[in-house]
C-alpha cells in the first residue's frame, strides 16, 4: 500500500495525520503557532538539534490533539523532520506514524486519475485554509460529502 499521496501536501499541506482528537480550529492554530515558537527558540540546524527538538516530548504526546513537531512556515503546514525537509532522511522514524495514511488519501490513492482530477476539482472549488482542509481530511467530511455530490446512495462510506 501506497504511504504518501499528493493530498498531503495540497492546500498549503495536510495536517491530519499529525493528530488526532482536534479540538477546534482555533486550538489547532494556536497548538501550531505554539510549536512555531518552540522552534524557532531553539533553532535546530543539525540532525542532532532536530533530534533535540523531536525528543523535547515524549512520542504520540499532543497539544491540543496536534503533534509537537508540526509547525508552519509561509503558510505551509510541515514537519521539520519529514525527508523532504532533510535530504531524503526520515528524522520521524521512532516517534510518529510515517506509514499511515488518512481514510480519503487511501480511496483517493485507489481511484481512476479521472476521479481524482475530479476530487482535485472539488477540493479547490471549496478554496479552504490548510486547517479547515486538514480537519476535513481527517474526519472524512470532503470524502463524504464527494461521494454524496456524484451518488446520493454513496452518502455513507466503508473504512
């Protein structure tokens, strides 16, 4: 099974698999800007001083349902520990889920490129921020409610 897809990084970057149980937009941002702070106080250059940053809380630890290492930098949401951030060196191994893949991204990743040109389509028509895009991606609700727009018996979906 496929463990990326390019919903990840749409819109500014999708946040979903960096927690679960969020509670409020609002707390997602301010959890965010939090984490922004933290990181730019510390200013980890080297993968030991990222390493420092990861291990600052314990793994699977949440603020306010959001990983302590996701943070935002012009507007895209990111962790400084992904390989794209690190020359192909995955710095999360050990402390967060890196395989796993949001309920919409695995239908999404099993879809005919036709469908997901139309997803595609359906999610930029709703021109939401990265966080309003992230919550929707997590709880189903864009997956949902595409079903539901081409098949109104396709309105409940199977995990």
């Amino acid at each position: 099974m496929a463990t990326s897809c390019i919903l990840c990084q749409l819109n500014g970057g999708c946040m979903g698999c960096c927690g679960y149980g969020f509670p409020s937009k609002k707390q997602v941002f301010e959890a965010i800007k939090a984490n922004n702070e933290e990181f730019r106080f510390l200013h980890p250059q080297t993968r030991e001083e990222l390493l420092k940053f990861r291990d600052r809380f314990p793994k699977q630890a949440l603020r306010d349902g959001v990983c302590y290492n996701l943070i935002s930098k012009n507007g895209q949401l990111l962790c400084p520990l992904h390989p794209f951030m690190n020359n192909g060196k995955d710095l999360r191994e050990g402390h967060c889920e890196i395989n796993h893949l949001c309920n919409t991204a695995i239908h999404f990743n099993s879809w005919e490129a036709e469908q997901q040109k139309e997803f595609l389509e359906f999610i930029g028509a709703k021109q939401l921020d990265n966080i309003d895009y992230s919550l929707g991606m997590d709880d189903d609700r864009w997956l949902v409610e595409f079903y539901c727009l081409k098949d109104k018996n396709k309105c409940g979906i199977s995990k």
